[in-house]
C-alpha cells in the first residue's frame, strides 16, 4: 500500500503494519514521517528498538537473525533498518523478500532509505515491501506548493496567518524545510500563536533561503528573471565559488544548443526531449527555454560562457557576480543591456 506522507498519521492511529519504507531525498520530511511511526510503535508497545545500517560491509544475515531472534523480556520489536542509498544489492533484495514472506509477530520493520528511481521501484524486494506493508515516499515541496505547507504546519501550531505573512516566510525559508519549521517554532515562541501578520514574521524570521546552482538553471530557463536574481544572490552569500554556477549554466546552454539544432533540422520536441534524456520534471522548464530563442542566441550565449571563464580566472576584465547576473538574465528572456539595433 502506497501513502503520502499527510496520510501516515491516520493510517499509524488505525492499525499498524508489519512493514514500512520510506524514502526521498528531502530530509525534513523523512525525518517527519519516520518519527511518525517510531512513536506510533512504541506507543502500541513496540519498546525494544534495534537499528542496522546497511554500507558496503553490512552482512544481510543480522536482518534474518534480528527476525529470528526473541527479545530477551518478551517485548514488542521495532527493527530499523538504515538504507541511504535505496539500493540493497542482490543479497538484501532476497533478504528483504524473505523477510517480508513470512514477517514475524510482534514485530514492525522500518526502512528507510534514500531516493528510489522507477528502476529500483519496479524491483521484487520494493514489491514485496510494498505488499507486506505501507510504502510512503517524501518529494521536495515545490515553490508553488510551500505557501500551503507553511500554512499547515503553522496550523499544527495554533497559528493564523495573513496572506501577507504566508508570502514573506515561503520567500524567507524557500528550499530549506528544516530552516522553515525551526523559523516556525521560534515565530510561535515570540508571538504566542494566533493571528500572524507580515509585520511580525518581519521582525522575528531570518532569510533562511537556501538554494542550488540546478534551481537557479531551471529558474533561468522558465523565464522567472526576479526569482533567479534572488537565488544568484543567495548562492554568492553561501560562498559558492563562481565557476560552480558557470559549470551548471554552461552545461546547460551547451545542451540548449545542441537541442536547438535538431529542432531546427526538422526533429519533434518529444524526439529532441528523448534523445537528450530530459526527465518529465525538468521538460517545462527546457521547453519554455527552447521556445524563447533561436539556434544563433543560444550559440551567442554558450560564447558567453567562454567569456566569463576567461573573468573568472583573471584573464579578462570583469567582475564574476555581475557576469553571471547578465547571463542569468539573457538566459531568462531579460537582459540588462539590449543589444542596439543596426
């Protein structure tokens, strides 16, 4: 059975199941929904906890052994299992199916690991957690999405905020679920819960933004010129090196170019999409890019990015941050400086 995370809760109150996984790579979330079911087993009696963390030499026979063996005062188990990678190999793939054909009594196994493909999910040991028990997979929450999610978890905590309010903390927090509930915490610390407005969120939350170098290249290319300044600010402040953000826009400009070119030699978008390996999260963003411009600007753009090497390394006049803004913008459809007409 298949949940998300909102649905674990209820599920945990009605009757537990023999067996979880949950995985993603958002660790606020996982984090979350894990407690979750720690407390929801201990709360039914589940006292006697054992951790196995699964690395290069974890031998797979401690899962047979720990399900095989009796706690030593008869207590309920919980029995977690640590697998960042999402991938346990052949030996733990045919552990965890043998586990979960015959689960033993009294006892709840937790998996957690990290991001799963579809590849992995289509695996007989995922298919057979799955069958066994409740499978529960945590995704980053959109920038469109954390408006609501900020909004809930101020709920949890018998707070009302304005429209206003929502605005500044998603503007303040974004990227960084771990920041927005601390941000949270401390926002109901010093206002006592209730109604929230922009004036309180602006004295008492810091700008807890934080972003990446992949954000800022989708941002780019979906045209949101403001948002992608704000993370480009937001990298520089982190102290992220330059030529890290030129690799990012770099690479992508080269593939916008080469994409660019088949879609001129007369290939479809979904043949180009396919053929570059473009997965369906990110096709919006290049779509729209490929949209904006022709072959010949995205050639200008990919000279750019030899340019502002040559700055970044001293070899050219120039100032790094502000190169980069221009081609952050260009690539977003809103250059600083037209180019004049002839």
């Amino acid at each position: 059975m298949r949940l998300r995370p909102e649905q674990i809760q209820p599920q945990l109150e009605q009757e537990l199941a023999p067996v979880y996984l949950i995985s993603g790579d958002e660790p606020f979330q996982l984090e979350q929904v894990s407690n979750a079911i720690r407390k929801g087993a201990q709360a039914q009696g589940h006292s006697d906890r054992e951790i196995m963390y699964v690395d290069r030499s974890f031998d797979w026979q401690q899962l047979s052994a720990a399900a095989d063996a009796l706690s030593l005062f008869a207590e309920k188990r919980l029995l977690e299992l640590r697998l960042p990678t999402g991938k346990p190999g052949d030996a733990g793939g045919k552990a965890l199916v043998r586990y979960c054909d015959n689960p033993p009594t009294d006892t709840i196994l937790l998996v957690v690991a990290g991001k799963l493909e579809k590849a992995q999910q289509n695996t007989k040991w995922f298919k057979a957690l799955e069958q066994a028990g409740v499978v529960v997979q945590v995704w980053p929450v959109e920038p469109k999405q954390l408006p609501v999610w900020i909004k809930q978890r101020m709920q949890l905590r018998d707070m009302q905020p304005s429209p206003e309010a929502l605005a500044m903390l998603a503007d303040r927090v974004e990227g960084n679920l771990l920041a927005a509930d601390q941000e949270l915490e401390k926002l109901r610390l010093l206002t006592g819960g209730g109604s929230v407005d922009a004036e309180q969120v602006a004295a008492a939350v810091s700008d807890s933004a934080r972003f990446d170098v992949f954000t800022l290249v989708d941002t780019a290319l979906l045209g949101e010129a403001e948002r992608a300044v704000r993370i480009l600010y937001g990298l520089r402040s982190e102290g992220v090196e330059p030529v890290l953000v030129l690799w990012a826009l770099g690479r992508e400009l080269r593939s916008l170019t080469g994409m660019s070119r088949a879609l001129q030699q007369g290939q479809t978008m979904g043949q180009v999409l396919g053929q570059y390996r473009v997965w369906d999260k990110r096709k919006p963003p290049v779509q729209a890019a490929l949209q904006r411009y022709p072959l010949k600007r995205w050639q200008g753009l990919l000279w750019q990015v030899g340019e502002i090497e040559r700055v970044i390394k001293g070899q050219a006049a120039g100032k790094p941050w502000d190169e980069l803004l221009q081609l952050s913008l260009k690539i977003a459809g809103a250059p600083l400086f037209k180019a004049a007409s002839a």
